[in-house]
C-alpha cells in the first residue's frame, strides 16, 4: 500500500511519465496504421501483380491457341493444294493418254481408209491389166471399145463408193467455190452466169472440194 502510493505520489509529482506512455502508445498506433497501409499496398501490388501474370497467362494461352489453329489452317490448305495439285496431273496425264489414242485412232482410220481406197481400185487395175491382154487379140475395134467403158464405169463406181462426187456443172448457175471459169462465152441461149460447158470435171469428197471443174460461162 505504500509502494502504491509512493508511485502515485510520483506520478503526481512527475506529470511527464503518464504523458510519455501516451506517446508511446500514439507513436505505436501510427507504427500499426503504417504497417497496415503497407501491407493493404503490398496486397493490392502483389494482387495487380497476380492479376498481370493472370492477364498475361492467358494472352499468352490464346497467342498459342490462335497459332495453333493457324497452323491447322495451314496445314488444311496445303492438304487441299496437294489434293488439287495431284487431280491435275492425274488429269494432265489421261488427257496425254487420250490424244495419243486419239492420234493413233485417227493414223489407223487413215491408214485403213487408204487401204479400202487401194482395194477397191487394185479391182479396176486387175481388169485394165485382163484388157491388155486382150487387146492383142482382139481385131474388133467396136468390142475393145466396149471394153474400156465396162472399165471407166468400174472406175467410176469405184471412186463413189469411197465417197468421191462429181460436181455438177451444165445448165448450173456459176459457184466460184465449185466452178473455176476459164472461158465466158456470148449467148442468149442461156441466163447470165450460167455454166454452159464443162471442160474438165471436178470433184468433192464429202463437202469438201478436191478440184474445182473447169467451165465456160455464158454472159450477154
């Protein structure tokens, strides 16, 4: 009871003691702020930070996701380039295939075409050899006669079978794609421009024109 009150007494006496505790206790509260301050910035630093590496994670995420897909359509492209590249050379090489067919198709319709021609006038040869055997035994002048019209008729047919045509000339109106006239000739016989003689046939082969016949035009 007397340590309390000497101690009061001292307080009384020394008014500096309660007021240095509280000082202490101010200086301590501002010490407890600061470092609360601190540490609500070191939180909201180290949250931005992990917000960042978070925001920064996931760019990187969508970067390697975006160059994935990007190479996917890459490769898609070069797939589908492979793809058309090969059906072009698949097709490159039928259509070599089917000209070279087409060329040989067409020598062997040639070839056999001319081959038919031969044929068919080895026939008449065949006569015209059997008629000049005979020509040395024959004294009949009229049956030697009758004997080369058979022949120029064999001849004739021969030539149509294979597709020759003789072009019409005599009483036809003047056609410079079939006619070539050599001689125009005054007439009042026939209408102007009209073919009034033919003086070497002419012939087609289909539609087209192998050798255009000579005529003599009539004019006024």
């Amino acid at each position: 009871m007397m340590k309390n009150f000497f101690k009061k007494e001292i307080n009384k006496d020394n008014p500096f003691v309660e007021q240095d505790k509280g000082d202490d206790q101010n200086i301590m509260s501002e010490d407890v702020k600061e470092t609360e301050k601190q540490e609500t910035e070191n939180s909201s630093e180290n949250k931005e930070k992990e917000t960042a590496e978070t925001s920064e994670k996931a760019a990187e995420e969508n970067a390697a996701e975006k160059e994935k897909d990007t190479r996917s359509e890459a490769d898609k492209l070069k797939l589908a380039l492979e793809s058309l590249n090969n059906q072009y050379l698949r097709l490159a090489a039928d259509f070599d295939n089917y000209r070279k067919r087409q060329a040989q198709e067409r020598e062997a319709l040639i070839k056999f075409g001319a081959e038919e021609c031969m044929k068919k006038v080895l026939e008449v040869v065949d006569n015209f050899d059997r008629a000049l055997n005979m020509v040395e035994k024959i004294d009949n002048l009229d049956k030697m006669k009758e004997t080369f019209f058979v022949l120029h008729k064999q001849l004739t047919e021969s030539l149509t079978k294979l597709g020759l045509e003789q072009i019409k000339c005599v009483g036809e109106k003047f056609d410079p794609n079939l006619h070539e006239a050599v001689m125009q000739t005054q007439t009042e016989e026939y209408p102007e421009e009209t073919v009034i003689e033919e003086l070497q046939k002419g012939y087609k082969y289909g539609e087209k024109v192998l050798r255009p016949a000579m005529v003599s035009v009539a004019v006024k």
